[in-house]
C-alpha cells in the first residue's frame, strides 16, 4: 500500500476540518447550510461565503492528488459546491417573479429573499418582515458562480437558468441608485431599518457585473445562446458612484466592520441601546480572516503572517485538534463595568456560534493559500485581482464614416476601407437586440427597457441577423 505524502496528509488533516464544521451540516435535499444545527435559516450571503472552502480545498485536491482516493474527494468535494449553488438557484427562480417586478419598482418589498429555510428552499418570513433587500448578496450570488464557472463547474444546466442569470443581472445593475440593507441586514447607522446606498453593495456589484460580462454559463460546451452580457455603462456607473463615496461606506457610516448581538423579539435597535453597547462592543474574528487573505492576494508575506499570529491566537481547539474560529468575543456581563472604567482592562471570551462557517470557511481559504495547496490565480480564475492594478493611459478611438458612396469610393483609392452611414445599422438595432436579452416566455421574464443614448463607455456589436 502507498504511504501518504505529507502534502496528503495535510490536505487530510483540512478535509477533516470542512466536513466537521461545513459539510456536514448541508442539507441532503436543497444543498443549502443552515445558520446552526438548531436554526434551519439559510442566509445567500453565509451560504456562499462557507462554500468557498469547499471549492478551494477541490482544487487543492485535484492537484495535489496522491491516490485514486483522492480524486474521488476532489468530485464529491465539487459536488457538494455545485449543489449548494444551484440550491440557492432554485430559491430565486421560486421567486422569478419578484425579479421581474422589482426591475420595474426597485422597492425593498419586491426585492429577493435574504434568507430561505435550509430544509425546503422556501422563505421563511414574509417580505416586511425582513430587510431583505440585499444587492451585495444576490452580486456575492453572481460574482462566485462566474468563478465557479470559470474553474470548470458546470453549475448552470439549460436556457432557462441562463435566462433567469441574465434577469439577475438586471436586478443589481442599478445599484448605484438603490438604498439597500447593505450586509448587516440592519439599513442605516440608527438601526431603524431605514435603507441607503451602501458602498460595499454597490462594489460588490460592479465586480459582479464585471465578471458576468460575456461568460458563458454553459463553459467550453456553450454557445452565444449561453453567453450572459452586461451594459458597460451600469458597470462604469457604479464604478463611479463607488469612487464618490469611499472611504466612507454610506451617508450614516463613516466605517463599517461589525455586527451588532440580535435581539430575537425585534430586528432593529434604539439609540438609547446603541449607547450602551458603546465601547464594549463585541469583536469578530472573521475580520483577521479578510486581511489574511487580501494580503496574501497582495504577496506581503510579512502581513500574512503577522495578522495570521494574531488570529491563531484567537481560535479555540478540540480535544481531537482542530482549529475552529468562534464568532465573536464579548466582555462577560460581570465585567462589563470595569471595562465602561477602564476600556481594554477586561479579557474578552469567544461566544456565539463555534465555528462561525461564515469565518471558519476563510480561515481554511487563507491556511490553503499559505501552505502553497493553492495560488491567488486558483482562487481567481477570471483575474479579477488585476483590476486594481495600474493600467496604460485610455486610448480614444475614432470611427470614420463616409456621408456617401463617392467619398467612401475617393478613400478606397487611399487604401482606407470605410463605410457609409447607410450601411452602418442604426441604433435601433443594437437596441432590438438587447431588448431580447433575458426574456424567456416560459419563465414570464422579460428584458428591461434599454434606453440607448450617448454611452458613456462604448462595445462594438456584430448583427449576424434580427
């Protein structure tokens, strides 16, 4: 019998650790991961952000592969991604028409669920009884499904989800003019539930945006029938409404990096509450496990490991060894007045939910980059880490145009190819073709009316036929 690398063995030793904390809380029906063992919540956002050690530790996997065994761990490690991504699918499509409806309104009563029961895939509060307007969400949605897809997943299966894809796309292109929940659930700084322009929001979708434009949803087995286009302009005007409003994250928040303990019989909080909360707030790991993985993107090495000391010294371990990372750590209530006293005196201690998957899924993201399982490119297939680099000045291109046949014949004499204003097709087709983006008559789903003026930022389209 072959005896393990130690690569293997390592990679064994992580499998262990996803399906302790990950894995094995997926629901054998919808694929969805319930917010604990005794909460059938799931939440699209929480639900995402778990899965992404499943896929990163696949990957490793099938790179990494010793034995036969192995490779059977790399599928079903996929599999169990595939399906929890088309299980929050099919809690959308259940609501179609909620996309339909709110890319006419844009009102939070219309918008998609936050949330779905982990069991049936169904909602579990009615839309007043949530903020369940969440654009960063739905974009998370379609930002890890490109990538996904990009890294060989075959998670879209027929036209009718990529019609459905496509509407989803219309859902967030707007958002740099929806107020939403933003990805505390809680709207503005007075905890009243009042929704606004969210900076993390809006730039979650234009990443989102970005990765879309021209995917094909169906891989290297598709066709342009699969293929999922985006108007620059809703990407570029995000981009601007993004740069407007940084650093802050929105009109009432200067920064924005915590949450706030639930009270179970309300969802929002008054100020005389807020203020007791002051200077004792709870803190989150989950937020060491960002840098971690942003600086490793980066390659400071230095700052890896730095921040990752500081998180080992965070995390609690099982009797059998594993490393779990707990929600949050809060002062115990019979210190609280000592801290008010003297703020930073008190130990904190971990609370809440152990591991919190949200948190416990990046830590494993950030462990696989640094044992070198994976690389930055592995995690991002489309290269959407390069967007942040320096790019070469714009180049404005001209089109020429003759105004006739005999100037289009005196520059051919030239050798310069132009074509005249009659043949150019006129902007009522682009305009007819973009009207069928999205519309699936079966689905009761329609386009958006695309209003084609001046661009901002222009495409070059090639009619084959309308």
């Amino acid at each position: 019998m072959r005896s393990r690398s130690n690569s293997g063995v390592r990679l064994d030793y992580y499998h262990r650790i996803v399906y302790r904390t990950i894995l094995r809380h997926q629901d054998a029906v919808t694929g969805l991961l319930p917010a604990s063992p005794d909460n059938h919540h799931a939440w699209v956002r929480d639900n995402l952000y778990s899965i992404l050690a499943v896929w990163g530790l696949s990957m490793a996997y099938k790179k990494n592969a010793d034995l036969d065994e192995d490779r059977a761990k790399t599928y079903e490690l996929e599999q169990s991604c595939v399906k929890l991504m088309r299980g929050l699918l099919t809690c959308m499509m259940q609501q179609k028409d909620k996309v339909e409806k709110f890319k006419q309104t844009q009102a939070p009563i219309d918008s998609l669920h936050a949330k779905y029961s982990s069991k049936t895939g169904l909602p579990v509060v009615r839309d007043d009884e949530w903020g369940h307007l969440q654009i960063d969400a739905t974009s998370l949605f379609l930002l890890v499904l490109a990538q996904m897809t990009a890294s060989g997943l075959q998670i879209i299966f027929n036209l009718d989800e990529v019609s459905f894809i496509q509407n989803l796309v219309f859902y967030i292109e707007s958002a740099y003019c929806v107020p939403d929940y933003g990805i505390w659930e809680r709207g503005d700084k007075t905890n009243h539930g009042l929704p606004e322009l969210n900076a993390s929001s809006i730039g979650l979708a234009k990443a989102a945006l970005e990765a879309m434009n021209e995917l094909d949803l169906f891989g290297a087995r598709g066709g342009p029938a699969s293929v999922i286009h985006v108007l620059a302009d809703e990407a570029q005007k995000c981009q601007a409404v993004l740069q407007s409003m940084l650093p802050r994250e929105s009109n009432s928040k200067e920064v924005d990096s915590s949450l706030l303990a639930v009270d179970p019989s309300r969802l929002y909080y008054e100020p005389w509450e807020l203020k007791v909360f002051e200077k004792i707030e709870c803190e989150w790991p989950l937020f060491f496990c960002y840098f971690i993985l942003d600086y490793c993107f980066q390659g400071d090495e230095e700052a890896v490991k730095e921040y990752s000391e500081t998180l080992e010294e965070l995390l609690v371990t099982t009797d059998d060894g594993l490393r779990l990372v707990p929600e949050i750590y809060s002062v115990p209530a019979e210190k609280v007045e000592l801290e008010y006293q003297d703020p930073g005196s008190q130990d904190r201690v971990a609370v809440g939910k152990l591991p919190f998957m949200w948190a416990q899924s990046l830590y494993i993201m950030g462990r696989l980059l640094q044992d070198k399982f994976l690389a930055c490119g592995e995690l991002d297939p489309l290269n959407r880490r390069l967007g942040s680099e320096k790019k070469p000045d714009v180049v404005v291109q001209v089109v020429v145009l003759a105004e006739d046949g005999s100037i289009q014949s005196k520059l051919q004499a030239l050798d310069i190819h132009v074509q005249t204003i009659s043949e150019v097709a006129p902007i009522e087709a682009v305009i007819k073709s973009l009207d069928s983006l999205g519309v699936r008559v079966v689905m009761l789903v329609s386009s958006p009316q695309v209003n084609c003026t001046l661009f901002k930022t222009e495409s070059l389209h090639s009619l084959l036929s309308l």
